[in-house]
C-alpha cells in the first residue's frame, strides 16, 4: 500500500524539523523524512502521517530561492518568494550598500523588488525619501514611503499583498529598520518580536533570530509574510561578476554606449558608466557597490 501524500507550505525550517501549513489551515510540526532534503522557507512540499508522525517526504520545484553567502557559505533564505521588500529607514541606518547587495541577491532569482522606507515619522525620513526616489526609480518597482509606528502609508504595503498576485512576500532589510514592526502592523497577531534599538548590545545583535513565515489572511487564500533577520553583511559570493554587473538595471541603458560591449566599466577607454557618473546621471553609491560587491566575487583585488 502506498501512503498518501499532502501538499503544505513551510512556513519554519530548523535542521531536522519543519513547522507546516496545510491546505485546510492547519498548522503542524513536522520532522524531515531524507538528509538529502534541504527544505527551505516558502517550499511547496508534500507530507505524509504515519502513525501520527507528520514528515516532510517531498520538496516541489522552486520557482526561485533568495540566498546570502556568508564566509564560504552559501544560506537559503527563502523559496518562491513572488515580491521581497526591501526595508530601510532614515540615517543613521540608511544602508545602500546592504540595499545594492539584497537587491542583486534577489535580481540573479528574477525576484522583483519594492524598496520600503520605514520611520516616516522620523524628522530625517523625508531627506531619505528623495534619496532613495532618485537612485531606485529605475531599479524597484516602487519606493513606499511609510510609518510602522503612526500607521502612514501602511495601506500601500496592504495593497502589495493582494494574494491573488503575490502569495509568497519576503521583507529584508539591516537590523533595526522595523521589518517585524511593519509586520505586526500587517499581521496584528502575528507576535513578531521586535525590540528598541537603546536595548540593543551592540551591531550585529538581531532581534528576529531565524525566518519564518507570517500568514496573511486578508480575503481570499492566505499568503504568507516572510520575516528575515536583519543581516549586516549580507554576502553574494555566490553570484558570478557577471551576474553582479547585470544586477544593475538602470546600467544597462549607458553600458550599451561603452567601446567594449562586455566592458567592466573599471579603467577601459571610452566607458559610458565613468562618463555617466562625471556627469551625475548615475549614483555613486551605485557604482560604490557594484565595485564593492565585484571584488567579494572576484576574491579581493583592488580597483
Ligand atoms: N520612529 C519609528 N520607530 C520605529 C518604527 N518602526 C519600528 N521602529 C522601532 O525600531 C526598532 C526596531 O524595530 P524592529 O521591528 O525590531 O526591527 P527589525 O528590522 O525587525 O530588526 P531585526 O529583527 O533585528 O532585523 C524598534 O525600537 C521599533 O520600535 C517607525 O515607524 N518609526
Ligand atoms: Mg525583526
Ligand atoms: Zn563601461
């Protein structure tokens, strides 16, 4: 006799264990049925109960997973993710570097992107606003301008998570920005622990600790949040150069005007992106990344 198989979402992933979304809106602890699965927030699975043993049999084929390396290794962050929000706040934790590189990670997956400002209560948000405006346009599909704390524009984010489009949403951003805050404000009950930056120990201390997956109910089928820990360093050595340097979109338009067609845009004559930049219609910090990020991929050189 064959045992029956049940399809499920992941919504929580540790080493032997997952925490998993039926399709009738249960939620089950279940444990990892082969080593050789590497199960991943986000995954499609199909599961089985034997003897009350709930276990994950089966991971489905990803439409796409969000990685970050870090050190020599490479992290799945989450699968089929449909939109990743891209959280930041005004300074001091406007973090474009951070920002360029969950930008690439999420661009080598075909993942697109939105770019959430947080803290618009903030007196200095609208200094980032404009900030953000002028070097994103080309590349998020939007910047969201909003306030966790007075509720401001937290009905654009709603709109974002209209499930009949996007089912499967992940919020990155440094620690501290209010990724788990812009949550509770989603998901009332959702018990995202967030935490004051005055309590924090130092850099790098994160408040949300592991991913996991927040279910949105709104009308209709659920979708799901997906909560990242704040990640400082944010590594994308698993990206080829090549990759990196597409990762910039709005280069693209310039580069096609460089005298080499697979210009590195470093010291090459004639180079459209250098020439862009003099004349102010590129971003700096852009390019700041992009060199940035080409030499972690690349093993450090100096540029
Ligand atoms: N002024 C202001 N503070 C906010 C807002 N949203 C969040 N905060 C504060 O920012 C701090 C960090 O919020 P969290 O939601 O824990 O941030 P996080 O991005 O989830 O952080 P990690 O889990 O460490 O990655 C807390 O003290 C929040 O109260 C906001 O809209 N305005
Ligand atoms: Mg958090
Ligand atoms: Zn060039």
């Amino acid at each position: 006799m064959t045992t029956q198989l049940y399809p499920g979402t992941l919504v929580a992933v540790t080493r032997r264990h997952a925490r998993l979304l039926t399709r009738d809106g249960s939620i089950l602890e279940a444990t990892i049925g082969s080593r050789s699965l590497e199960p991943c927030v986000g995954d499609e699975v199909m599961w089985k109960n034997e003897q009350s043993q709930i276990s994950v049999e089966e991971i489905l084929p990803r439409t796409n997973c969000l990685l970050r390396s870090y050190e020599r290794k490479t992290k799945k962050l989450a699968a089929n993710v449909d939109l990743l929000l891209v959280v930041t706040a005004p300074e001091p934790l406007l973090n474009l570097s951070s920002l360029d590189r969950m930008l690439a990670a999420a661009h080598k997956e075909n993942i697109p992107t939105c770019i959430v400002l947080n803290k618009a209560d903030l007196e200095n948000s609208k200094e980032a606003l404009s900030r953000l405006e002028q070097i994103y346009s080309q590349v998020a599909l939007q910047t969201l301008y909003v306030s966790a704390h007075s509720g401001e524009g937290v009905d654009d984010l709603v709109e974002l998570l209209k499930p009949d489009e996007r089912e499967k949403i992940a919020i990155a951003g440094v620690s501290g920005v209010g990724k788990s805050s812009l949550l509770n404000e989603l998901i009332p009950n959702s018990e995202a622990r967030t935490r004051d930056v005055s309590q924090r120990t130092g850099q790098g201390k994160q408040t949300t600790s592991h991913v996991e997956a927040h279910i949105y109910a709104g009308s209709g089928k659920p979708s799901f949040l997906i909560d990242l820990p704040g990640i400082q360093n944010f590594g994308v050595s698993h990206l080829s150069d090549v990759e990196v340097r597409d990762s910039l979109k709005e280069f693209e338009a310039f580069a096609a005007n460089c005298r080499f067609n697979n210009c590195w845009h470093l010291a090459e004559p004639d180079c459209a992106i250098q020439s862009a930049l003099k004349n102010g219609e590129l971003p700096q910090s852009r390019y700041d990344s992009y060199i940035d990020m080409l030499q972690e991929v690349r093993g450090r050189q100096d540029y």
